[in-house]
C-alpha cells in the first residue's frame, strides 16, 4: 500500500494555515480534480483531497493529526495493546453509544450519520465586504454605487443546470442519497462514515442534456453594479445588508446575504465622539477679553455663536443640538467647541501703546508678581 502524502502538502498550505485559508486551497483543488472536470479530472487526487480537507478543516480531527499523524487514523497492526485507544469497546465500557460511528463523532465531530436532506436546496453562506466614505455622507446620508461580482441561479433551468426536467436522473453512485459511506481505520477501529459522493457532488443527481445558459451548473457568475443608501447618522463599522447578494444556495437553493461594512474617513477639523461632535477653532485674545459672536462651522452650516468676555484658553462651549443625528430616533448630539485664544507674536505701534494704556489701567502688579509674592509668605 502506497504510503499517504502529508495532508498539508496536499492542500499546499502551512501547518499553520486557517481554516479559510484550508477551505479556499481545497474548493480550488475540488474543482481542478473534480471526475466531471473533462480536462484535469483525477478521481484518486480528489479523493486524496477529499480526505485531507475533512481532516484539516475539523479543529478536533486536525488535533489529533498534528499530534499522531496519519495514525491516529489507522489501526496499530491489528495489536489492541498497542494503541490504548483501539479495542475495548465491545464490553460496554462506552455505554451510551450505539456503535464506533457514533463513538467517532462523540471525539471528532465527525459525520457517521448525516442530519436532513443532503440534497434539497440550501442556503449560500453571507459574506462581507467594505466600503469607505467621507465624513459627511456618514453624517448627512448618501447613496452610493458598489460593483460586486455575484453567482445568480439561473432563470433558465431554475438552478438544475438540466435543459429540462427529463434530463434529470438520479445518481446511480449514491442512489440519490447526496453522499456514500465510507470505510476508514482510525484509533477506535474501522469507522464507517457518510461523504459527499464525489460523482454528484452531493446533488443526488446526474444531468443527460446541460442547460445552455447555465452549461450545468445552475447559476451564472455576473459582475453588477448594486446601489447601497447610507442612512444619516452612521458610525464606523456598522453594516448594511444587501439581501441576496452573498454566496451561491446549494441544489438550487437561494443565496446568503452580502454584509457591507461602512469605514468613514476622518474629518480635517470635526471629531466625532458618538453623536456629539468636537471642533476647535482660533480666537483673538481681544475678542476673548470682551467677547463676541462668531459664525461656527457644524455639520450642518454655520451657527451663530456667542463667546462670553473673559474666556479663557482651552474653555469649551456647548452648541446644543448641532452633533449628529442619532440613527435611530433621529435625536441630534451637540457640537463641544474649545477655544484656541491666540496671542499676537507682532505688534502696531499703536497696539503697543493701547496696550500700554491697559496695562496702567489695570492698577495693580500683574499676574506674576502675585505669582512671586506667594514664595515670600
């Protein structure tokens, strides 16, 4: 008997692959090996791949085979005594179970008995993907326009992949069943369990005459453009689905949905802080010494804002209402503006001398020579 190949070779991925990176390696090399395939089928490669993903994929089985190698799914030279986990069984110290299949799932999660219809129609996995927007499309609302590329069930033959229903018949490798049991040696001793039948790929059926639009397969791949709207008020993160737009269904079943993810760009000047929003804005030290009113930017045009004489560097004052729209009552934050008081670095003459007139109006020390008198005390 031929000595079996690394399942990881097999695959071609690492030993520290994940499991999507397994499940990709092995639907690439599924449909290169695949008996249907005329031009690269190999039933022996397919099966050798077969085995490597049920194996890999499982986090249990995959264990065991990191730790054991192939071993741990073969028989120790029909030698009870020589693995502590063969043999044994057979005088009820594993009550519960019905027999080494179900024993075998108990510890691998594996499949001795397949639950529902292998072969009626099933739902396509969700995925999920990103879009980035600007600042102001999260904050305002947008719509926006997204290409995909996406699996459709074929109108034509309803997903079959049959030119009609008379070329249909059932699959006289599993007899319609979707899968084939399967005898393998493993630690607890032969192990019967159920695999997709590698002649139908677990439809259940054989097709005599392909549909034409389709050529078989029961759907079409299409790249299309999908519009996505983005309600106002959204954060980073969040998603929006668009329904049918994922995975293909299985036997003609229908698609998963397709997640997208919204990232948004930051802002040059507004910093969202759940729906409030934080501005900073520059002001003469003059106008923070008498206070004024000045028109502030928010996320929805300026506002009229009233700064109080005798603000001081670093204060923040509250816009009410003018934060962000909540995205599901609709209830806007405020807008927290700090005031960055900005000190002249040159002077006019006349400033000079109009500050001079200040200073001596002020009648007292200054602020530092209090600072001084406090160390003398």
């Amino acid at each position: 008997m031929a000595e079996k190949r690394d399942f990881y070779e097999v695959l071609g991925v690492k030993k520290n692959a994940t499991k999507d990176e397994i499940k990709s390696a092995y639907r690439k090399l599924a449909k290169t090996y695949h008996p249907d395939n005329k031009e690269t089928g190999d039933e022996a490669k397919f099966k050798e791949v077969q085995e490597a993903y049920d194996i890999l994929y499982d986090d249990q089985k995959r264990s065991a085979y990191d730790q054991f190698g192939h071993a741990a799914f073969e028989q120790a030279g029909g030698n009870p005594g020589a693995n502590p986990f063969q043999g044994g069984f057979g005088g009820g110290g594993f009550g519960g179970f019905s027999d080494l299949g179900d024993i075998f799932s108990q510890f691998f999660g594996g499949g001795a008995r397949q639950r529902g219809n292998p072969t009626g129609p099933r739902r396509g996995n969700d995925v999920v993907n990103r879009i980035k927007i600007d600042f102001m499309d999260a904050i305002n609302g947008s719509d926006k326009e997204m290409t995909i590329e996406v699996d459709e069930l074929c109108v034509a033959c309803g997903g079959t992949g049959a030119a009609s229903q008379s070329d249909i018949s059932v699959c006289s490798n599993c007899k319609g069943a979707g899968y084939v049991s399967v005898r393998r040696q493993s630690l607890f001793g032969t192990v019967q369990s159920q695999e997709t039948c590698p002649s139908c790929n677990g439809s259940g059926k054989t097709i005599k005459n392909k549909c034409k639009e389709c050529g078989g397969k029961g759907y079409n791949h299409k790249r299309k453009t999908i519009k996505i709207h983005i309600p106002a008020g959204i954060k980073s993160g969040q998603q929006i689905i668009s329904r049918g737009n994922g995975e293909r269904g299985i036997n003609g079943g229908p698609n998963g949905d397709l997640y997208i993810e919204i990232l948004v760009k930051e802002h040059s000047y507004f910093k969202r802080e759940g729906n409030d929003i934080a501005l900073t804005i520059p002001l003469d030290f003059v106008d923070a010494c008498l206070g004024t009113k000045v028109d502030v930017p928010t996320v929805y045009g300026d506002v009229t804002l009233t700064i109080p004489e005798g603000s001081q560097p670093g204060q923040v004052l509250r816009m009410k209402g003018c934060g962000v729209k909540d995205l599901r009552s609709g209830k806007p934050g405020d807008q927290y503006v700090k005031l960055d008081i900005k000190v002249p670095t040159s002077l006019s003459k006349d400033q000079k001398e109009a500050l001079k007139k200040f200073k001596e109006a002020k009648k007292d020390d200054g602020l530092f020579s209090k600072f001084k008198k406090m160390f003398k005390k």
